[in-house]
C-alpha cells in the first residue's frame, strides 16, 4: 500500500492508495457536504454534494468516489462549488415534499441542516409537488417517500451491515422510490428484521418511528461505528 | 336601478374578505353580504399522513389559535389510540388553552377592536389604528401588547414555542412542565388582574357614546351553543355542548361533542368559501347559532372562579332574562374571559398535579374514528378524523368557530348597513361600523376555509344590475 501526496484548499496532505480525497480531507478537518455518504458503508456517489474540482480535470468530480493521485490538487470550496451546491441543494428540495415546519425531523434532520449550511432560503425551480406515499404497515417503523432523497444509505446500511438486503430503488427520475422486497408494502417483509438501522442512518425524515410527533425523530447513529469497529477491530465499545 | 357598494378589503381582521351592500331602486340597502375569500384545502391535504404528525401539522391551520387546533387534534387522537392521557398531560394542555385564549382575545380587543372604541367609529382611518393609538394612549396600548406577551410567553413555557407549539400528541404531551416556568409566570399575574380590571372599566364607559350601535350591529334573536363544565358553568378544554335561545330556555343539554354530526350540519354557499353550520334539529332557518365569548357567558351558569363571576353579574344585566343578544357584546364577554383565564392559570400554576413526571400514554391505533373538540378563543371547534388499520388519514372535517358564526355574521352586517348605510351620502365612517360589526365576532378566515391567509378585507355596493357604485379597498 503506498502513500500518496495531494494537495487540498492549499494544504498537503498524505493517504494510501485507495483512500478517496473525501476521506483524506475529513482526516484532515477539511469539512466536504455530503448526504449519501456514510463512514463503514460503502459510497455511491447518489447526492453529489461533495463535488469538488480537480485540477487538470474539466468536470467536478465527486469526491467520495474519486481515489487519491500523487501530485493531485483538489479545491473543495470554491465560489462556482458553492454555487453547484445550493443548486443541487434546491433540486432536492424540488424534486420531493420537504415541509420542514411539519416534519417528525423538524431539526433533526441534515438535509435541513445543510441548507441552511449552503444558504438556501428559497427555492429558484419550480415545486415539483409529486404525489407520493406513506407506508406505515410495518410494525416499529414508517416510510415517508415524500421526504426520501434517494441517497440509498439504508439500501446500503441493509445489505451491509445487517445483511438483510430489504432495500432497493426502483423507478427513474423524481418516480425513483423505495421498495422493500421487490414492492412489498414493509410490514410484509420476510427479510426485514426489525433492526431500525435503516432508520438511524437516513438523513431526512423518510424512516422514522412509527407514532413520532412533528420534530419529535431523533437519530441515533453512533450504532453503526460500534458495529464496524466491533467487526474490524473486535472491540466492542461503544465509543471507539 | 338598483347598486352595489363593496368594502375590500376588510381590515383589522384575521384573515382575507370582502363585504358586499345591495342597494335597491329607491336607494335602500336591502341585503349585505359577508365573503370570505380564501382556500386552503387542509382536510384535503392531511390524507394519507400519520395521525401522529396530526396535531403539528393542524397547529398551522392558524397562527391565532394553533393550540386549539393542536389540542382538538391531539384529542382526536387520544380517541384513535384509544388512551386515558395522564392527568398532568391534561393539565399542561388546559394551561396553554388559557394562555392562548388570553392572548387571542387581547389581539382582538386591544390590537383590533380597540381603535374604533377608543377614538370613535368615524375617526380618520390613518389615525384608526393600534400605531397611532401608542402615542396618545401609551398605558393602554402597552398594557395590550404585554397581556398578550403574557399569554404568548406561558404557550412557550409549555409547548416549546410561541406559535404552532408542537409538543402536544396523541397520548399526551412530550414534555415534563418545568417549576422554573411557573416561577417566571406567577410575577406576572397582578398586572394582568390590573390591566383586565382597566379594561374592563373603560369598555363599560363606552356604552353610552356607543348606544345606537350597540343597538343595532347585530342584535338578532339566535341560539348560542358552547361547552359547559359537570357544574354548568366555562368549560374549554372538556365537557358537554349546551344549547340555549334568545329567551333563556336551555334547548339542549348535555350533548356528547363526539356525537356533533347528529345535530349540526354544514352547507355550501356559493357567496363564500366558508361552510355554515346550523343546528340540525330546528333547521336552516331556525337552527342559526351563535359560538365564542358571548355564546358560551351565555350558556354558562357562571364563569366559576371569583373575579369572573363579579363581572358576569354585569353581563347578565345586559341583557333579558340573563341573555345578552347583543353581538356587540362579545367585547365584554371577552374581557371577562380573558380575566377568568388568569385565574384559571394562576389555579393551575399552584396546582402539583401540573408538574407531574408521566405525561403520555403510548398506544398504536386501536380505533378507526376518532372526534376531538375543545373551546377555541373564536367558539367551538371540532377535529374528525377517520384513519386506516395503520394509522394512516383517510379524511379529515374541521369544524370552526367562525364557520359556525357565519350566519349570524351576515344577519349582523345586512342589520348594521340597513342601520347606518346611506347609499347616497357614503361616508367612510358608514363603512366602518359596518366592518366593527364583523370585528366583533372577531372571525378568523383562515381557520374557517382552513384556507391560505392573506391579511385585509373590502366592501362593495352594487345595484339591482349589479354594477358597481362603490368599492373600498384598505
């Protein structure tokens, strides 16, 4: 495994082959947006956040799917990323029914939270309003499809680190949905074990508790380092 | 020929109408209509959504009276999960109902009302307003403006926030009332007690430059419907409706609220956005009801605390057979109730059970159909909600207190511009007393479409053609 050398907003910095500039900068206290990503699943590049510019490269690159080079240099906070960013930003917000004022995660939520990070305070593209369900038949948990953005931390989440594999997108565009077990209704899944890890990792108030009040979901995600840690490292603490 | 005047907007009201005066060919008003011009849809838009988000989600329907709506919400709720909620969770919800009706009805009497009391009904419509009051009548405004501080600052005691507070649920509450709050709340109480005795004392002074308005903005015989506690007198969380006419004979009695449907029906008129209720067993005509301050004085044997029911005996005097049927008159069953408010939340401050630990019962929905009312600061107010075997809307009815006002509205407008409309020589203060007569009622329009507010109001008269004479707008 060798080291390579990059240079971030002006700063060096040392990885090892394979590290993405994400994980790198975040070594390094440099603070990328993101939403999709999560530490101990694997990326996917879904939300597109942490876009950040390459030199010698014409196109932003997402940086939790861009491994490190010798000699890179990467800047992550420039005015046009910044730009990018409230836009995509506002798509998001777009492209679902994100009504923070009635929302289980009313001021719990990272989606909120990085809007307000960007500052986002109004939306330059039309409302999409597309009418989506909710899906309470599961016994502990619920789904907001209203609120989902697709960022697939529990499909990931799911399969990885419970093994059970309940999740998966299917349609395309602002049709792009959950579906547990091929298009069951939740309750129905013969896989799903009741686990609620997908709840605690989704970023918005898609997955919540069922009977939770408006800004009443708290997520708890401390759980999942205790459970990677536990398996790589075999310590069992709670706070590695 | 016949002609229309309209006053559009109407202002110092919450929410968006007009008023429309019909003039007939010898140049009398024969008909005046009030419209409310908004829509909203929030029954329409709930469904499909827990039942849990709905107290939160239904606070919204009003930024006057979010409590109300959470409170009717939550005990919807209650219904549907099928749960006792546990006595302090009853107690923080009854707290925070006062503080909001004393905050609502200083809005309405101080903010809104008082201008046209205090400088006449035909003072200059620039000077007409709560702004230009502060500066001759300082002491006044400023005790207005702290009541409702007071009220406001208790809801964010309890719920967590001033407007839309949503710590109210199904089952309960989610929050533990703190003792530090009750410190910061009980300094306040002599200057409410003062400020509601001045109040009082000046509102009772206007009577007599006032008397032939007061004569004839909406003094119509109607039945009056409230909530009234086991001993007969204010209820606003809880209890039973009672139903009283103009003379004073009790019509109906202890009528199970869950069970409105059965004797109070809604209409669509084209004319307005609002539904209107009438009570079911006397018909359209007959059943025209009247909710709010006056209508539950009225029904009440007494307020129940001590200072309220000094002012009740005054009250009763108003009117014949211990019935006031003057809508005028809402003013001062405000105030009283706004003073029988204080008292209540200086009871429930030192009250222990209000400090109590459980506050919520948890249950998953146990039943298909759940009805929940309370008094809000406007009259009555019912939440129906029917759901799925998930919890899940499947329809929502809203029942408001302006809605049910809304026929008693008209009837107050149509006799307040026969009285003092003259198509002929229209003046501004003409107009006015027109407007004063809704204010009132103090209706609040975005509660009653459950429709997007928009602040202001207008008046139109038109002819028998209906065109237009005349149109003011604010």
């Amino acid at each position: 495994m060798s080291v390579k050398t990059l240079t971030i907003d002006g700063k060096m910095m040392t990885g090892v082959e394979g590290d993405t500039v994400f994980t790198v900068a975040f070594h390094n206290q440099v603070q990328i947006p993101r939403l999709c990503h999560l530490g101990g699943v694997p990326d996917v590049g879904a939300c597109r956040m942490c876009l950040v510019e390459v030199e010698g490269r014409s196109k932003l690159s997402a940086s939790c799917m861009t491994t490190i080079e010798e000699g890179m240099v990467v800047r992550t906070d420039t005015e046009q990323l910044r730009e990018y960013r409230k836009l995509l930003m506002e798509l998001l917000l777009a492209e679902g029914n994100h009504v923070c004022s009635v929302c289980v995660s009313n001021g719990n939520c990272e989606l909120q939270d990085l809007a307000t990070h960007l500052g986002v305070d109004h939306v330059r593209v039309p409302y999409r309003h597309p009418r989506r369900e909710v899906d309470l038949s599961h016994e502990r948990f619920g789904l907001d499809q209203n609120r989902c953005i697709a960022c697939t931390r529990c499909v990931r989440t799911c399969d990885e680190v419970e093994g059970a594999h309940v999740w998966d997108m299917a349609g395309r565009g602002e049709k792009l949905h959950l579906v547990a077990d091929l298009g069951e209704p939740w309750g129905n899944s013969e896989n799903c074990t009741k686990c609620g890890k997908c709840v605690q990792v989704c970023p918005t108030g898609a997955l919540f508790t069922k009977g939770s009040a408006v800004g009443e979901m708290e997520k708890d995600r401390s759980f999942l380092k205790y459970i990677v840690y536990g398996r790589e490292r075999h310590q069992w603490v709670k706070k590695p | 020929m016949s002609k229309r005047i309209l006053i559009d907007p109407v202002t110092r009201i919450e929410g968006h109408a007009k008023i429309s005066i019909e003039v007939d060919a010898a140049g009398k008003v024969s008909d005046a209509k009030f419209h409310i011009v908004e829509f909203r849809g929030f029954e329409k838009f709930c469904e499909g959504r827990p039942v849990s988000e709905m107290p939160g989600f239904m606070a919204r329907v009003c930024g006057i009276c979010p409590v109300s709506h959470a409170l009717a919400s939550s005990k919807a709720g209650d219904r549907i999960l099928g749960v006792d909620v546990p006595l302090a969770a009853v107690k923080q919800r009854r707290l925070t109902s006062y503080a909001q009706i004393l905050q609502s009805h200083a809005l309405s009497f101080f903010h809104l009302s008082s201008p046209d009391l205090l400088l006449g009904l035909d003072a200059d419509p620039k000077t007409r307003n709560i702004f230009a009051m502060a500066n001759n009548h300082e002491d006044f405004v400023r005790r207005g403006i702290r009541v409702r501080k007071f009220g406001q600052r208790a809801v964010e005691l309890v719920g967590g926030r001033k407007v839309h507070p949503g710590w109210s649920v199904p089952g309960g509450v989610t929050t533990v009332f703190p003792k530090e709050a009750a410190d910061e709340l009980k300094p306040w109480l002599p200057e409410m007690y003062e400020s509601m005795d001045l109040a009082l004392a000046w509102l009772k002074k206007s009577f007599v430059p006032l008397k032939a308005e007061i004569d004839a903005m909406g003094d119509f015989p109607s039945l009056f419907m409230g909530l009234v506690d086991e001993h007969g007198n204010l209820e606003f969380y809880d209890g039973k409706v009672r139903v009283v006419d103009s003379d004073g004979k009790v019509v109906a009695d202890a009528l199970d609220p869950s069970k409105y449907t059965s004797w109070v029906s809604e209409v669509a008129e084209p004319y307005t956005y609002v539904k209107p209720t009438f009570y079911t067993p006397l018909g359209e005509k007959l059943g025209m009801y009247r909710v709010g301050p006056l209508a539950r004085l009225n029904v009440v044997k007494n307020a129940g605390t001590p200072r309220a029911d000094v002012e009740m005996k005054d009250f009763r005097a108003l009117g014949q057979a211990g019935i006031v049927s003057k809508s005028f008159h809402y003013h001062l069953a405000r105030l009283i109730e706004m003073l029988h408010c204080v008292e209540r939340i200086e009871e429930l401050l030192a009250d222990p059970e209000l400090y109590g630990t459980r506050v919520r019962s948890h249950a998953e929905p146990n039943h298909s159909e759940g009805i929940g009312y309370c008094e809000a600061p406007r009259g009555i107010l019912w939440h129906h909600y029917k759901v799925d075997g998930d919890g899940k809307v499947l329809k929502a009815n809203l029942l408001i207190a302006t809605q049910q006002n809304n026929d008693a509205m008209q009837a107050a407008v149509k006799q307040t511009a026969q009285r003092f409309v003259d198509p002929n020589n229209l003046s501004e203060g003409m107009l006015n007393r027109v407007e004063a007569a809704i204010r009132c009622f103090d209706p609040c329009l975005s509660c009653s479409t459950h429709a997007l507010g928009q602040m202001a109001m207008s008046v139109d008269v038109r002819g028998p053609g209906g065109e237009l004479l005349a149109h003011r707008e604010r």
